[in-house]
C-alpha cells in the first residue's frame, strides 16, 4: 500500500480549489476509509491557511456519501479570518455531487495565565507484551491493511458485555512527521465499540465526526504508536454515538465524537 502521507496529497488547481486521488485498497466498504476523507478536507484547509502560527484545533464534518476510488475535488471557503483565528470551510465533490464536508478553527497560542486541565491518563499495563491483531479483509476493512493495532479486546463480533475499548495504533509507514490530517486518521481508524457486544459481522459508517486537536502534533514521535481509548455512549433509532480520546504516553492528543450509522 502507499503511504498515508501519500494518498492523502492534495494539488493546487486554482485558488482554494484542490484535486487528490482516492486510492483503491482504502476502502471502508463501498466508499473510502472516513478518516481518509476528513484528512484531505483538512489537507485542503491546511494549504488555504498559510500563516504557521495557526494550526487546526477542531474540525467537524460529515461524510454524506460514499467516496468512491478515483478522482475527487476539494473547494475552500474561507468563513472569517480575525485577530486570532481562522474559520474555514471545506467541500468534497466527486461525479459533480458533495460527498462530504468539514469545518475547522485555525487559530495561534494564545499567552494567557491559566492552570492547564487534563483527563486522567489511561492505564496502559493491558497493552504490554501484545501482538499486532490480523485486521483485514474478509472481517475487517481493507485500510486497515495500512495500520498496526494492538488490544487486549474485547474484539468485534465477540459478543461482550462491555462499552468500553482500549488499544495502540500506528502506521505500518510511519510519517516522517504527524501532522493534523495524521491524528484525524488515527482518530477514525479504530472499529466502533459497538461492534464488540455483537455476535455476528455488522456493517457501521461514520456520518459525523468532531475532533479537537489538544496539542501540535509536530510534537509527537512517528514512530511511537497512539493509545486509543473510546466509550460508546449511546445507540438509538439505529444510530451510535462514541466518545474517544488519543493519548501519547500520558499526554492527551486529541479528542473525538463520532455518531455512526448502522447499515446492517
């Protein structure tokens, strides 16, 4: 497989307006691996922005469609540009059609006297000594051929009882840097909590996604996996809504709520 870093390039086709190339083998299903899709609309924001003391703190979007492998264009829309923020917006258009959108806050460090708030980091004594788990087609989706993930369960279709997960995650090809799109990727790699109290295959597609970015990922080391910890929250009316964090050793990294269709 290529590189993330690689099949989530974005090219210049005029102001604000991009191209990028789906890959096949990213597939989540029918369409393209979700986070694939929420880092080229940030990789297309990214461009947009050109002042390096903002980096993206939030983005929010959805996928409205399935992106399927081929060409896609990406259109930005700048919403506000203030003393210390950015306000964009983002579209991805394939066969003439939004197939998803995202907003993101780009804004500088701001140099105010407050203690800094964290959660508790998780207890990390589960995922010592474990193998990489097989996750790959026929069970498991084809992206997650590009990513090495380890946990002590409970596993998808396995019937548990629990609500919870944890695990570690890393590019098989590790960036030479990570970058924002990197961690909304990761965000989204990990399979939804939900389909571990299952006791058979059950299709899931993420329809909305909001991620804060606690820190500068250019901070990080690429080669050193993140830990992932998620609950879900609740489901209802065929609909899952999952809360999850992303840790470095005991630094939080990002933040993420996803809702999540049932499809079967």
């Amino acid at each position: 497989m290529k590189t993330f870093e690689d099949v989530s390039a974005v090219a210049a086709l005029g102001e604000a307006r991009f191209s990028a190339e789906i890959e096949d083998g990213w597939q989540q299903g029918r369409g393209a691996f979700g986070g694939l899709v929420l880092a080229l609309l940030a990789r297309a924001m990214e461009r947009v922005e050109t002042d390096p003391t903002r980096r993206l703190r939030t983005l929010s979007g959805e996928i409205c469609g399935p992106v399927l492998p081929g060409p896609v264009v990406l259109e930005v829309a700048t919403l506000r540009r203030g003393s210390s923020a950015t306000y964009l917006d983002a579209r991805l258009l394939q066969f003439d059609a939004v197939l998803a959108r995202a907003s993101a806050t780009f804004s500088a460090v701001r140099k105010v006297e407050a203690e800094a708030l964290s959660p508790p980091p998780p207890a990390l004594e589960s995922l010592a000594g474990l193998d990489p788990l097989p996750v790959e087609p026929p069970l498991g989706p084809a992206f997650a051929r590009a990513f090495e993930y380890r946990s002590p369960g409970p596993y998808p279709y396995s019937g548990s009882d629990s609500r919870e997960l944890i695990g570690s995650i890393l590019l098989r090809q590790p960036p030479p840097r990570i970058d924002a799109p990197t961690v909304i990727a990761y965000a989204d790699a990990w399979w939804p909590c939900w389909l571990s109290t299952q006791d058979r295959p059950r299709g899931t597609a993420t329809i909305h996604f909001n991620a804060q970015l606690v820190i500068d990922p250019a901070t990080l080391d690429p080669q050193a996996p993140l830990v992932h910890l998620a609950r879900l929250h609740t489901q209802s009316d065929g609909y899952l809504v999952e809360f999850r964090e992303l840790w470095s050793g005991s630094t939080l990294v990002a933040l993420n709520q996803q809702t999540f269709a049932i499809l079967s």
